[in-house]
C-alpha cells in the first residue's frame, strides 16, 4: 500500500517538489544526467514530469528512477564507461 508524503514534513519529497514544473524538471534533469550523463529528451521529460505531478509520492519516485536506471539506454550507457575503466586501467 502506498503511503503519500506529507506536504508539512520539512524535508519531504511532496514538500521539496512543491508540485511546481520546475521543480519536477530538475528532478528529472538530475536523475538523467546521474544516470544516463545526459539531459533528458522532450518525451522523457513530459513523461516523468507528468507521474511526479500525478502522484508526488515516494512509490513515483522511485519508479521513476528505476525506470530510468533499468533502461536499454542505462544498460548501454553503463557497460561503455564500465569497459572504457577497465581499458584505461590495463594501460
């Protein structure tokens, strides 16, 4: 069962979001470029801003970074820096 933050906890992600666009964009400029190293696209951006202004909860959240972390994309992204570590460190 989902339990939704509450908006007067200091700290708490309903209260950090602020249900502003901004705020939701920056969220999820962060965890593209935390994830993927880059900004997100157009649809992508739409697309996440919309959930977190749906349901601003904990559960959204982390859907939505799982989403993002367990991509093709993610996966691609990981195994090039991951490869390109280890080649440098053979040198």
């Amino acid at each position: 069962m989902s339990r939704p933050f509450k908006r007067e906890a200091e700290g708490s992600v309903a209260k950090a979001l602020s249900y502003g666009a901004s705020d939701a964009q920056a969220l999820v400029d962060v965890c593209y470029h935390a994830v993927l190293g880059r900004a997100p696209d157009p649809a992508g951006l739409t697309a996440y801003c919309g959930m977190i202004h749906d349901r601003p909860d904990r559960e959204t959240l982390i859907a939505m970074v799982r989403s993002i972390a367990m991509s093709e994309e993610a996966r691609d992204y990981r195994e090039h820096h991951l490869s390109a570590q280890e080649r440098s460190a053979a040198r």
